[in-house]
C-alpha cells in the first residue's frame, strides 16, 4: 500500500509523490539541480548537492491532510546566518533605491514632456 503527499511552498510546491510507506515520514529531503551558470562555469570539482526539507502539516497534533487524502508536507526553510540577512537586507535596500531612482527619473521625464502636449494627463501615472 502505498501513501501520497503533496508538496507546499519550496521548489516542489504542488507537486504530489506516492511512496511506498504506509506511515508518512516525518521529513523529507529533495535535492535541488544546481543553476545552469553553475553547471557551465567549468568547475571540475562536482557541486554538493543541496536538498530542500520538507516536514508534514500538523493540525491539532495529527498530519494534515488534503481534501483528496494527501498528507500536506510544507517546506521547511534554512535559516540564514547573519551575514546572508545582511546581504539580502543590502539587495533590498538596493533594489528599493533603484525604483526610487527610475521613479524620479520618470517624473523629471514627465514634466519636461508635459508642456508640450497639454492634453495628456498631469501625471504619468495616470496614463
């Protein structure tokens, strides 16, 4: 008899795996292929494999379940050190910086434009 359970979240997410147990494990590893820049930038040493966890949905104490019978299992994610927090905490004030630069771009844009063609609307975004 076999089970099944329906991945959520992660890089399985939605995915749905029949296993041949009858009770369902309490975690489980899926390995993650490595990015294609990686597999092509000529290393000669073989990159580690890296798995995603995954660990069932509880409701009340017992496993979760979906309405087709599939034990739900969520991914379960690493913890970051301090400096992955700060690298990502940087991209993002990078990221934020750079809209708010297009964005002042786009209005300095918009009011030399707007003088010469007085039917458009006061804003761009109102476009």
């Amino acid at each position: 008899m076999s089970i099944e359970i329906r991945f959520v979240g992660g890089p399985a997410d939605g995915r749905t795996y029949a296993i041949p147990d009858e009770v369902p494990p309490p975690l489980y590893l899926i390995p993650i292929a490595p990015p294609l820049s990686a597999l092509f930038a000529g290393a000669l040493d073989p990159l580690p494999i890296q798995k995603a966890e995954y660990e069932p949905l509880r409701e009340n104490g017992w496993p979760r379940r979906a309405d087709d019978g599939a034990y739900l299992y969520q991914h379960r994610a690493v913890r970051l050190s301090s400096k992955e927090r700060e690298a990502l905490e940087r991209a993002r004030r990078e990221a934020r910086a750079g809209e708010e630069r297009r964005a002042a771009e786009a209005d300095a844009a918009w009011r030399e434009i707007r003088p010469e063609r007085p039917h458009f609307p006061a804003d761009w975004r109102d476009l």
